[in-house]
C-alpha cells in the first residue's frame, strides 16, 4: 500500500524540486533522471518514491523503462497555502508605499 505523504514534504527537498521541473515538460525515465544528478541512484530512487507517494508522480512501465510523469495538480494546495501570505506582504507592501508616499509630500511641502 501506497502511504501518502503531504505535497509540501515533496517541494521541501531540493533535489525533489529539480525532479518535479524535469518531468514537468516532459516525461523522463529513472535512468535519464537519475544521470542528472551526483547522488547514487538509490537516492534518486527514494526521492522519485517520495514524489509517487504525494501523488506528484506517476511511473508508467513502458517495455524494460519506467518512465515518470508528473502530476502536477497536487501543487494547487501549494499555491492556494501561498496566495494568503501573498495577499499579507502585498498589504505590508501597500502600506509602506503610503507611508514613502506621506513622508515624500511632507519634504515636499516643507515640514
């Protein structure tokens, strides 16, 4: 049985991350994947299960080649996590802008 992990477990490793842009385009085999990188492949193996497991890969057997292709929906739940403290820092930001913007007319008028 297949133990589902958080998307966010997924994108917390770098090497994951890259993995994830190289399927993104395209599907790639283990071995392709597996070549660009300076770990062994057991480690690559681990991270492509990681990946499997938050349901961001999917591998199809094709003849001898398991290839990896990515299933990026997942990452909604990333990007939605996200959007509020987007929304938080463009409100600090907004802020900042009317307080340069008061400070500004201030010098301008003399005070």
């Amino acid at each position: 049985m297949i133990q589902r992990r958080d998307v966010f477990q997924a994108i917390a490793d770098p090497t994951r991350r890259q993995i994830i842009n190289m399927v993104a385009d395209k599907p790639l085999n283990v071995n392709t994947i597996a070549d660009s990188f300076d770990v062994s492949r057991q480690a690559i193996s681990l991270h492509i299960k990681i990946l499997i497991e938050c349901e961001l890969l999917k591998i199809k057997k094709q003849g001898r080649e398991r290839i990896c292709e990515a299933q990026l929906d997942p990452l909604n739940d990333v990007a939605l996590w996200l959007d509020n403290y987007r929304k938080h820092f463009e409100s600090k930001l907004d802020n900042l802008e009317t307080y340069l913007d008061k400070l500004k007319q201030e010098r301008k008028n003399g005070k």
